[in-house]
C-alpha cells in the first residue's frame, strides 16, 4: 500500500496500485466518482487485500460514508470474482447527497493447473490455452511431464504427487484440474489443497461418484468443514454426453469458463428463446 486510506488518490496512483496488485496476482477494485459533487467527481479508490489477508480501501473521496460504501462494495467484488459486478452504483453522502460511482474490478490472469499428464491432461492443456489460461502440467513421471508433450503449456513440472504444488505459485485465479493416473493421488492431492491457505476459484476431481464419495467421506472424518468441500467440482465437468478424452477436455474447460465468467450453463437457445417472439 503506498498512501494513507484517507488521503485522495491520484490517476497514476490508482493504476500503480493495480498494477501492483496483478504484479502481485492479486484481484483489486477501482472505483472512481462519476457524478455528484463537483469536490468529489474525479476521485478514486482502490480496494485490495492487505497484508493480513482482508480488504483494504486506499485513497479517499473526502466523505466517511461514501468511503465506507465503496469499502463494503469493493469487498463484496473481491470475495465472489466469478460474480461480474461492474458498473455504476449510486451512494449517500454523510450530508445526504447522491454520487455516482463506476465500480471495475481487475482481475489476475487466469492459470490452469493440471495435476496428472495423462490421456485427459494432453486435450485439456491445449483447450486451456486456447481459451487464454497460463497451463501448468504436473507429473510425476519423466516420460509424461515433457514440453513435447505439452507443447501449448507454459510450464511442465515434474514432481512427486505427495507435495506437486511445491514449486507452483496458488492464488486467487489458479484453477486446479486432478486428473492423476490412480484415485489415491488425485486424493493426496485434493487433501493437500484443501488445508491450504488461499482458496482457488476452481478445484476439479475425476473419478466416479462412489470413489468421490469415498473421499469426501474419508475428507469429512479428517474434520475439514462442508464449505471447503463445497467448492470441490467432482465428479468434475459439464453433463455434455462426453466419453472421448477430449470431449472430457471441453467439458471441464466449460465447467471453468462457467465459473470463472459468471455464466449459468443454459444452451443459448433456451435462454434467449428468439423463436417464441414469433408465434
């Protein structure tokens, strides 16, 4: 954080701060005064998390509630970046005015990290690229974790399924695909990735619906709470009939499209049903 949070925020300020935060790959919020009073139009704010983990509100538009608004709507963004909130919202001042503030929330680069370079992983790393993530391969076998065999992903890492996120950066926009060669290490792996700190938007276990039963049974005796396995995608994918390995690719890719966009997995058609206009 460069300033106090109740000094103004200058442009280049602003954009320092959220260059940092993608530096940082961190998400952030700007939110800068559009319209009301002329001492306020023109001023901003960033929300970013601090060192403590929780969100911080830096710069100031010169009123306590509008700030405490802006703090409460930037937190909001940043605990839900699969929700798209941006745009104009409309606040009180502690005299009782109306202003108008545009909310943008800038969000990390997405990863994809997947666990496992087996026949699932090949199509997946080149559906995750084309759509734009950072593909990260692991596995723990040196025939399989190659850049010949991954030519689209940005990183190939070998490393053993008992720690394989030991050289790899989790955070805020990592989606985390587990598609090992046997239960028992995409289980290890999940194990680990739940007791970690940080919280991915995405984690997405194969495996048939008795053998993800058997591991969130074993998972729940361990103790960890329902809201951390809430956020579990397993089986993992879309219902789209797929039975191909790349059908599966496109199917998880959708299912973290879905989740990172905000989107309801309805076929456009019926969501938009043109057709009824008509009869």
């Amino acid at each position: 954080m460069t300033r106090p949070d109740n000094k103004p925020l200058s442009p280049v300020e602003a954009a320092a701060e959220i260059l940092a935060a993608q530096t940082a790959r961190e998400p952030a919020a700007v939110l800068a005064s559009v319209d009301g009073s002329s001492e306020m139009v023109g001023r901003r704010i960033v929300v970013r998390h601090s060192d403590n983990g929780t969100a911080a509100r830096i710069g100031s538009f010169g009123d306590e509630a509008v700030d405490q608004a802006s703090l409460s709507l930037g937190q909001r963004a940043l605990a839900d970046l699969s929700t798209r909130i941006d745009g104009l919202y409309e606040f009180t001042t502690t005299d009782g005015a109306e202003v108008v503030v545009y909310l943008e929330v800038h969000r990390p680069h997405p990863d994809l990290i997947i666990v496992g370079a087996g026949h699932i992983a090949r199509p997946l790393c080149a559906v995750g690229a084309l759509i734009g993530f950072q593909v990260t391969v692991v596995d723990d076998r040196p025939d399989f974790a190659t850049h010949e065999r991954f030519p689209e992903a940005q990183r190939v890492v070998r490393a053993a399924f008992a720690d394989p996120f030991a050289s790899i950066d989790i955070h805020s926009a990592s989606h985390i695909v587990l598609v090992t060669r046997g239960h028992k290490y995409d289980y290890e792996c999940l194990r680990r990735l739940l007791n970690m700190d940080v919280e991915p938007p995405y984690i997405g276990m194969i495996g048939s619906r008795r053998r993800v039963r058997a591991a969130f049974e074993q998972l729940v005796k361990e103790g960890l709470p329902k809201d951390r396995l809430e956020r579990v995608r397993a089986p993992l994918g879309l219902d789209i009939g797929a039975e191909t390995p790349a059908e599966i690719a496109v199917s998880v890719a959708a299912e973290i499209v879905l989740l990172w966009r905000g989107g309801v997995g309805l076929p456009l058609a019926e969501k938009e049903r043109v057709l009824e206009r008509f009869f």
